[in-house]
C-alpha cells in the first residue's frame, strides 16, 4: 500500500499499530582506534563490544557480512558502542576494500542520512568539549522558540560526521504544545 506523499499517518495506523524502535546507527570510518577514542572520551559512549575483525569467509559471520556488503568485501574491523539510551552505534572501518575518506560528508541535498543527533542539556559544555577535542562547531547555539528552553547546534566530529545536539528529548521538543514558529 502507497501513500499519499500528503498524507501523515496517525500514531495508531492500521499499517503498523506502533511505531518502531531505532536500533543502532553506523559508520564508516578511516581510523576506528581514533574514533571509539573520541566518543568515549568526548561524549561519553559506552564500549559494548571491543573491536575486532570479519573476514569474508565461511564462518557464520563471514557469510553474513559477505551477504550484506556484496561479492567485493574481504575484510574490517567493527565496534560496537552505544548511546546513554541504549541505542548502538557500530564503527566500522574497512579494510579489503580500503575505505576512502568522502571530501564532503555533508551533502545534505541529497538522499539518505546525513546526521546523528543526541540529546544533552548543558549544550555549551558538550559544544566546546567537542570543539577542544579536534570537532567543530557548524552553526551557533539557537533557541529553537521563544520563550521556551529548547536548543540545538550543528557540530561535526574530527572525522567528518554531522552531530546535532537538542537539550531536550526529540518527542517532547517537537510536540506541537512545545514548540511554536
């Protein structure tokens, strides 16, 4: 079934009665030792699986990956960390086929995801934090109405990824009695 690209479905659709929780999000990195470093360091991510490396081979993982990432894959290494929330955040770094660093990771007028955001009240501290460990801070911090506590800014990690920051919780910030134009 398609929907009208101007129809919102309601919270309780008849396609799905809830809505799906987020698992994990990846990334593709060049230097993976660097980057678990810097995440836990800076913003405080948990290490859940330490790295360590998949070959295309017959294993059971071997297979699995060979079947996600196609018939050129021969070897990474992979990470699992996590978010304060429990949602993951695997690294990965290839190396069979090399990974290449992309010039512009930002090309937010095409298609797919291009950011990550997390949610933590004292934005200024975690801002200059991430600007003081090798980031950088993309835009000023605004006030996202008036009159309401509600911030966000756009960072970047040292390795080219877009990190949003929001001082409250997606849902609650969005509600419709929260934020006002």
């Amino acid at each position: 079934m398609t929907l009208p690209s101007n129809e919102i479905p309601a919270n309780k659709s008849k396609l799905y009665p809830y809505p799906s929780n987020l698992n994990h999000i990846a990334v593709s990195v060049t230097n993976i030792d660097e980057v678990i470093a810097w995440y836990t360091a800076v913003l405080g991510f948990n290490v859940v699986k330490p790295i360590f490396e998949a070959v295309a081979d017959d294993t059971h993982i071997g297979k699995i990956f060979q079947d996600v990432f196609g018939k050129d894959f021969k070897k990474l290494k992979i990470a699992h960390l996590s978010f304060g929330n429990q949602i993951g955040f695997e690294v990965f770094q290839f190396i069979e086929p090399k990974e290449e660093k992309r010039e512009d990771n930002f090309e937010y007028w095409k298609t797919g995801f291009f950011h990550i955001c997390i949610t933590d009240p004292n934005i200024e501290e975690t801002t200059e934090r991430i600007v003081d460990n090798g980031g950088k801070q993309r835009t000023q911090i605004w006030e996202l109405t008036n009159g309401k506590p509600f911030k966000v800014v756009s960072c970047e990690d040292p390795f080219g990824n877009i990190i949003d920051i929001y001082t409250h919780g997606y849902e609650y910030l969005w509600r419709s009695e929260n934020y006002q134009k």
